[in-house]
C-alpha cells in the first residue's frame, strides 16, 4: 500500500523503533522516529504536519501524562496509537477524539497496521472514531 502518511513512532526502545521503522515503511508509510518527549514534541511543532503518531508513552524524560496533555495541545487533531505493554494505563485530562491502544507483543505488528489504516482514513471520511459505538 502507497500512502503519503507521515507516522512519528516514540518509543524509548530503539529495537522497538526500527523495528516498527521498518514494518511501516514496507507498508508505504514516510517514518519517522523519537526516543524521548522532548523529541516527539520536536517534531509535532514541525512545519510538515505529522499524520498519525504512534507512542509508547513511557519515554524517559517525560510523564505520560504530561506528555499527552502537551500533545492534546499542539495536535489536537492528529490520531495517536498508544502502544504500551499489557496493563500499563494512561489517563489523559483533555483526551484525543482520534486515539486507539494496541498492546505490544510478539505478534502486535500486524494490529498496528490495521489500527493504523482505519485511523487513517476513518479521519479522511470526518468520521471519529471515538463516536462510534
């Protein structure tokens, strides 16, 4: 699949980053990658929008939920994909009208596509996922 999508990965893991660099540019996303708050928000106040982020929010210079709150912030709009390990939780103050969790695991990678995909052009349709029932 060809997409124009640029998907800005956060996770503090750098085999995790490339691994999931890599899987997203094979599926024809742009991809780019930060392992710390400070430059995940970096690159959420480029220029060039960011289309989808995907995060783990435990990044080593930030608490998840500030975090979170800086980007609910800044880029209302973009859909975000948590991705975080079984049973970790994060409750955001302001939260995101386009925003999934997927579960990290051995074989997450292709949910995460999926997630991805429908974010995406459920946004492209104006119709919020976090509406339907």
């Amino acid at each position: 699949m060809k997409t124009d999508a640029r998907v800005l990965i956060a996770d503090r893991n750098p085999h995790v980053r490339e691994f999931l660099r890599r899987e997203l540019t094979v599926a024809g996303f742009t991809v780019l990658t930060a392992d710390s708050g400070r430059d995940l928000l970096q690159w959420a106040f480029e220029p060039t929008p960011i289309d989808l982020l995907v995060i783990d929010p435990d990044l080593p210079d930030m608490e998840p939920n500030t975090l979170l709150g800086k980007l609910a912030g800044s880029i209302p709009t973009c859909p975000l994909v948590i991705h975080t390990l079984p049973g970790e939780e994060f409750h955001m103050e302001h939260p995101l009208p386009w925003i999934a969790y997927v579960e990290k695991g051995g074989r997450s990678i292709e949910r995460l596509k999926e997630v991805i995909t429908g974010l995406l052009s459920k946004r492209m349709t104006g119709c919020c996922p976090r509406d339907q029932p």
